[in-house]
C-alpha cells in the first residue's frame, strides 16, 4: 500500500531545516537524518486501520492478516518458491 501521505511529515521536516539553516549542506545531512527517524511514525496513522482485529470463520485475526489471505499472489509457482527462500 502506497499513500502520499506518508512523505508529507518528512518534507515538512526538510522545508524547517532548509527554512531555519539556508544551507543545503545542513539540510542534507540533518534533514536526511530527520526523515529517516519520522518516516516509520509518519505511516502509523495510514496503517493503523488495518491492526483492528476482526472474526472471520471463527478465527481472530486482524485486518491485514485477512488481506493476506485473500490477496492472489502473481507469477508461476517457481518464482513464488525461490521468492520465498
């Protein structure tokens, strides 16, 4: 799942180091650093919706879980296989 949402807390970052520097040296290298750390808690709010637990025949699992299991992989057989080497 990709969202756009998930770069905006990242590039605000960017933009406040290059507002409060001027310098794009320090903003690669501090900024970079910021949107690596906030990129993981920037896509909490768009991946929370799928750790709710739901019941499904039974069976408690969550959300993504079901999704998994209902998604058909592509490709043959052998590739699945040495993917998942």
């Amino acid at each position: 799942l990709v969202f756009p949402s998930q770069i905006v807390p990242g590039a605000i970052l960017l933009d406040v180091a290059l507002m409060l520097s001027g310098s794009y040296l320090f903003t690669a290298i501090v900024g970079a650093m910021g949107w690596g750390l906030i990129f993981y808690p920037g896509n909490w709010p768009v991946i929370a919706p799928y750790h709710v637990p739901v019941e499904y025949n039974g069976m408690l699992m969550s959300v993504a879980d079901l999704l998994g299991y209902h998604y058909v992989r592509t490709g043959t057989p052998v590739y699945i296989h040495e993917a998942e080497k």
